[in-house]
C-alpha cells in the first residue's frame, strides 16, 4: 500500500451481497443524435438533436440547414432514394439526402401549354445538355411525363449539323436556350439562372454534352458527377487505365499521337494470329473503329485517322490502339444515384462485317439477368467500373466483351444509350420501365428510383432490334415494297423507324451512325423471336433499297 493510504476491507458476507446486486438504473436524459445532410452538391450539413425533441422541431432544423422554405415540400431520403420519415427516432451517425419534391404541371396544362408552343408555365425546369438523340427523348419525357419544363444548353461540341438530330415527334417548346463557350461554365450557370425557372437537375442528352454536363451541374450545386474526374468520362484510353489501376481486368492498349507511338504498339503488341483494335479517343456509334489483321493494318488505319473529324466534329487528335478482345460484346446500362448502381438493361449486340467495315450493328436482343450464366459477373464488374470513374449519378452506356479471362470493358459512355432512344418502348414492354424512365426518376423521384429492381429480370415478352442496313449508296429511288411488306408480317413486327426516304441520298452502312433505321421485334416466345430475327436479316440480305 502507498504510505499513509489504508485498503478498505469489506467482510466476506457484503461483498457477496455487492456482487449479487443489480446494476444501477442511470438516469442519462434524452440522447444527443446527429446527422450529415446532403442537399443537391453542396457540402454535407451536420445537424444534431435530441432524441424526444417533436417531430416539428426537427422538420425546422432540417429546412433551416439546407434552406428550404416552409413552403417546399421534401422527402429525407436514406442512400438509393428510399424515403424516410421526420421523426427524432432516427438513428444517430448516419447520412441523409433532403430532396425537395419536384413542382410539376397537370397533364392539361401541358397539353395547353404545346399547343400554344410554350414551356408549361409555374413547373420546375431540368437543363439538358445537347438534347439531342436519345437526349431528345429525355426532354420529351421530361415534359410530358414529369409535367417540367426544360432548359437546352448547346456546349462548345457539338457540330451544327447535330442539333437537329432529333425524332419525329419528339420536339418540344424550351424555357430556354443557350450556347455555351469553353471556359465559361459560371457564365452558362448564371445564364440559365437567368431563366428564372426552378433548376432541379442537370442532364446529359448526347456524348457532346458530358463534360460541360458535369461542370455545369456542379456549378448550380445539383447532383452530378462532380468534376474531379471528368477527364476520364470521355477518354477511351483514360477510362481503361483507371479500370486497370482499381484492380479490374482491363484491354492492352496504347494511345498514340505520332507514328512513333504507333511502331511503339507493334514492338509491344504482337499475338499469333496477329489482331488488334484502332479507334478514336472519343468516339461514338462505332466511328472510326477498325480491326485489323496485320502490322501494316495497323499503320493504314492510324494514318487514315490522324488529324480526322469524328462523327461527333471531334479532330482526333490522338488514337487509340488496343488488343483485339475475341469474345462476345454485350451493353450494361445503368442508372445511378448517390453512388447506388441499379442496371436497367442488358443487350447483347449482333455485330458482323458488312461492306467492308468490321463492327457493323446487326441488332441486339435484351437479355434477363439470368438468361445467361455469367451475365450478373459482368454486371458486379461494370458497377466497380462506375466507381472507378467516379460515376455517382446519371445515366451510363457500358460496352463489355465477355472472353475467356472474364469481363472487359471495351468503353463507358457516360451518357443514356443512344441510337435515338427507339429501344425504350421495347424495354418498357418488356419490364416496365426503360434507361429513359429510370434516369428522369433518378433525378426526380428518389423513391420510384428506390422502387426500381437492381437487375432486369421477369420479362413479359421478349424483345429484339433488327437493323436496317444499305449495301448500296447514291438517292434513293425506291424501296422494295414486297420484302418490306413481308418484314412487317412477321408475328413479332411491332414498329419500325426508317431513317431513309425516296428522293434523299443514302449511304452504304459502315458503323451505327449510317444504318438505315432499325426495327423493333416483340413477341412472348423466345422462339418465335429469333426465327423472325433471322428472317428479316434474309429480307434485308435479298435488297431493300434501289438507289439512282
């Protein structure tokens, strides 16, 4: 014992007592909780409160954070969108999103207001970037299934002849439109401010638009991608390296600017039999792509690129080289938010060589998650593919090849499926819902994005799209009325989209981009469908088109 201290000594008998005592109820009080709360991209917001404070109370304390007036109404949102509600019973440590819930127009007023060729007054506004292609689609839906009006903001990329990519039908009357120049994002976002309209998300509608989409909603502090790394969301060769860095199976490739690089590739690249890809950095729609058979192939289709326009009035600058990946190639479309991966589709593509040219679209056919035995593999991979870019939110287009080492990405396009958004009718026969209706929910509508399953699956029917391609160029003087009356027979027929019309020049189908429209097949046997899908291409294969 320390000097001058003296150990208590307790009998035997009190200490078994002490030890057979219950422990003290402690009287602590109300708990103390807190919680981060995220409001659009502003930084997060701590906020903290008492366990028995009154509902209302804490109602104000989340209005006062992220200032929303007493007016607006919300929903407090857990990670995925799932509402939840305002009650000091929620547990502590935990990250909210406050999301105001969007002021839409009636159905009528939309009606009146297209008619008069106006935005619909009093509604929310979304900005759309390059509202073009399937991104026209978006708009149209955004208008006349979510009751909003919508801002176009044209970015500094995309070529004029673009802007008038639009389907029939799909036209709408903007709040606004604006051109944006490089380098004056906070112009463009004071610009659209401007309008006066509440802004309640910024969108992407074409592969123009994605970089200018992701300074552009940081710069209104709306949901996005942030612009971190946005250098990746468009560079073919960017994306892999960065897949590559996270662990993830990535193609052999190298990105060269001189034929130095190119003689660099060939000394690293050199398989039996010899094959390998060349394509633009940024590309679209199969542009550009070639698959060559030899060393000297390799040089031909570089020098044929260098200094180019790609089809979306890029110059390729730099081009990719990359090994050639023997497999099949499918689509994982996904749409995200708050860093919650759900994939909307999964398309495996009929590519051939026509005309020449290696990567022809044949079609595709939409595929359940179980349809196939390595189908969930590739989409667990395609969501650490979105993390590894950084994608938090939006719409993506993923092109995979699945070969024998698993999963390759072949490229993320960081942007709604395109080809003008005529597949979304099939999809929503099929599941219910498309990549069109998923993205506007993601934005607008957390809980029906909640709602939404993370894979397809229970097809009511099934679909495919059948291509229509041209082996001939020149005007068109006629198309074959016998055999395209006998494609619309077919049990699955369900609409067709021709891209071509008499009198109008056509030309040879090479890639996606000169397809002459598509069709799209539907039918509840799986049979029956491929049988069609077989016949048309024997129809197409016979002539359709007889040009000048």
């Amino acid at each position: 014992a320390r000097p001058g201290y003296a150990p208590s000594i307790i009998p035997r008998q009190l200490m078994r007592k002490v030890k057979e005592s219950p422990t003290p109820v402690v009287n602590s009080g109300p708990q103390r909780k807190w919680m981060q709360l995220r409001c659009g991209n502003a930084p997060l917001r701590r906020v903290a409160w008492y366990d028995n404070c009154p509902d209302s109370a804490l109602d104000k304390l989340l209005r006062t954070a992220c200032r929303i007036g007493i007016e607006t109404e919300y929903l407090l949102c857990e990670k995925g969108g799932l509402p939840l509600a305002v009650s000091s019973s929620l547990p502590t440590a935990q990250t909210y999103e406050l999301v105001p819930t969007v002021r839409r127009a009636s159905a009528l007023e939309v009606a009146k207001a297209a008619e008069a060729g106006l935005s619909v007054p009093g509604a929310d506004a979304v900005v759309v970037v390059d509202p073009v292609s399937t991104g026209a689609v978006v708009a149209h839906q955004a208008v006349h299934r979510m009751g909003l009006q919508v801002i176009c903001v044209w970015s500094e990329s995309i070529p004029e002849e673009l802007k008038g990519f639009v389907a029939h039908g799909m036209g709408i009357s903007h709040a606004g439109v604006l051109s944006h120049e490089v380098g004056e994002v906070a112009k463009t976002a004071a610009a659209v401010r401007a309008i006066g309209a509440n802004v309640v998300a910024c969108i992407v509608g074409c592969e123009t638009g994605v970089s200018l989409g992701d300074a552009l909603a940081e710069a209104l502090q709306l949901p996005g991608n942030g612009t971190l790394k946005s250098g990746l969301r468009r560079n073919k060769y960017a994306q892999a390296e960065a897949v590559r860095s996270a662990g993830l199976e990535a193609p052999f490739q190298m990105q060269v600017d001189s034929i130095e690089g190119v003689e660099a590739f060939l000394a690293a690249w050199s398989p039996s039999p010899y094959r390998a890809v060349v394509k633009p950095v940024e590309g679209a729609g199969s542009d550009g792509v070639s698959i060559c058979d030899s060393r000297d192939g390799v040089v031909a289709a570089y020098r044929a690129l260098e200094g180019t326009k790609n089809v979306l009035g890029l110059t390729n600058y730099s081009v990719l080289l990359q090994e050639y990946l023997a497999g099949d190639e499918y689509v994982v479309d996904t749409v995200s938010r708050d860093g919650v991966h759900k994939c909307v589709a999964l398309w495996k593509y009929d590519k051939r060589v026509y005309n020449g040219a290696p990567v022809v679209y044949y079609g595709m056919q939409l595929l359940a998650i179980d349809s196939e035995p390595r189908l969930a593999e590739m989409v667990g991979y395609t969501a650490s593919v979105l993390d590894a870019l950084g994608i938090r939110h939006g719409c993506c287009h993923t092109e995979i090849m699945l070969v024998e080492r698993g999963p390759v990405l072949v490229e993320v396009n960081c942007r709604i499926h395109g080809g003008e958004g005529t597949w979304a009718p099939m999809a929503e026969a099929a599941l219910g819902y498309s990549a069109v209706t998923a993205m506007l929910d993601c934005y607008l509508d957390p809980a029906a994005f909640a709602d939404l399953p993370v894979v397809p699956s229970d097809f009511s029917v099934h679909v495919m799209e059948a291509k229509l391609r041209s082996p001939v160029a020149g005007v068109l003087k006629s198309i074959n009325e016998e055999r395209w009356l006998a494609i619309t027979r077919l049990s699955s027929f369900k609409s067709a989209c021709v891209m071509v019309s008499v009198g109008q020049p056509i030309a040879k189908t090479i890639d996606a981009c000169s397809a002459s429209g598509n069709v799209n097949l539907q039918h509840e046997s799986l049979e029956v469908l491929r049988r069609d899908y077989a016949a048309f291409h024997e129809l197409v294969e016979a002539g359709l088109f007889e040009v000048h």
